[in-house]
C-alpha cells in the first residue's frame, strides 16, 4: 500500500502530461485543418474567378465579330 502512495505523484503528473499532450495536439489539428481548407477554399474561388473570365473574353469576342 505504501509503495502505491509514493508514486502516485508521478503517476498525477504524467497524467496530467498526457492529457495537456492531446489537448494542445487537438488544437493544433485544429488550426492546421482551418488552413488546409482556406488554401483549398482559395484555390476553388480563383478557378471559379478564372472560368467567369474566360466566359467573358468569349462573349466580347462574339461582341466585336459582330
């Protein structure tokens, strides 16, 4: 029983270690995941932007043959 005792400080802290281990790792998955999908969410606005653009080169060339 008393060797129980003595360590449960260290059993204490490396708990505690391991929890705060997964939360800052939960946190950085987080942030990591934000950034992944703005890069995605940019690159789909600029194929978007460069598809109207090539629309509209198409509809001033039928403008200007007429």
């Amino acid at each position: 029983m008393d060797n129980i005792k003595e360590f449960l400080p260290t059993i204490f802290a490396i708990l505690i270690f391991v929890i705060i281990w997964f939360v800052i790792r939960k946190i950085l998955s987080s942030i990591s995941d934000k950034i992944n999908n703005s890069e995605v969410y940019k690159e789909d606005t600029l194929r978007v932007l460069e598809e109207i653009r090539d629309e509209l080169k198409q509809l001033n060339k039928k403008d200007t043959s007429k």
